[in-house]
C-alpha cells in the first residue's frame, strides 16, 4: 500500500456527537436532553480565529491579537447543533437577541467549560490551549 493512501480518508467535519452537560436540562420525562455538537473544518476554524481577531493600538503601532473569549463563543455557536443557540424563543428566554451571548447566559462556569471540552475533542484537539494556540498560528 502507498503511503498516499493512508491520507485519503473522509473529512471528520461533520461529525456530531451528543453531550450530555447537566442534569438540569431534562425532558418531559426526566431524562436528560444532550446537546448535539459537531466537528468542522479547518477552514471554518480559520474563519472563526479572522473574525474574533481584536486590532489594538499604541503610538501609531498597531497589532492584531485573538480575542479568546470572542473566539470560544463562535466556536460553540459553529459546533453546536442542538439547542440551536439563533432560536429566537431561546434568545428571549435569556435575554439577549444576541446568539453568542446564550451559552454565556443558559450554562453554569463548569456545563460551559464540559461543553468547550467536547467541541475541542471531537476537533481532534487535546484541550483549549492547544485550540488557542492553533487560532493563533494559522
């Protein structure tokens, strides 16, 4: 076999997988609801880093840096499926017509941190430093 081969494998993106955060999120029969995350390309990943880029300035230098926050928060909204974070009930609900601003309103500190976790796993990502450091060097 030609070592051309072993690269010729179907793109992860795409790939979901089901969450379950919490226990507080139930449905009408006490089970627990999972969340429905899925992986994306690096290309997507790319666009994300671009987007949550911040432009600071001092004495006429200026230098871009990657807004961790900025970038988590559209990370999750790109990756999770299920709940879907525009729906305008779920927003209202929360507070805020902003899609980014629901995970930050809907989950505690630790279903947050569990919920980053899985994204950057099925990514192929170890932890959130290496995703942070990945963003950065693109």
């Amino acid at each position: 076999m030609s070592a051309l081969k072993a690269f010729l494998q179907p793109p992860v993106a795409g790939v979901t997988r089901e969450v379950v955060l919490s226990d507080r999120f139930k449905d009408d029969k006490g089970n627990p609801v999972p969340f429905v995350i899925k992986a994306i390309t690096q290309k997507e990943n790319e666009k994300l880093a671009r987007m949550s880029r911040k432009t600071s300035g001092v004495k006429g230098a200026s230098t871009e840096k990657l807004d961790n926050f900025l970038y988590t928060k559209r990370l999750i909204l790109a990756c999770v499926q299920e709940p879907d974070f525009s729906n305008r009930e779920l927003c209202e609900f929360y507070g805020t017509e902003d899609p980014l601003e629901v995970p930050s309103q809907m989950l505690s500190i630790g279903e947050y941190n569990r919920l980053s976790e899985a994204i950057l796993e099925l990514n192929g990502m170890e932890g959130p430093e290496e995703k942070l450091e990945e963003a950065k060097n693109f």
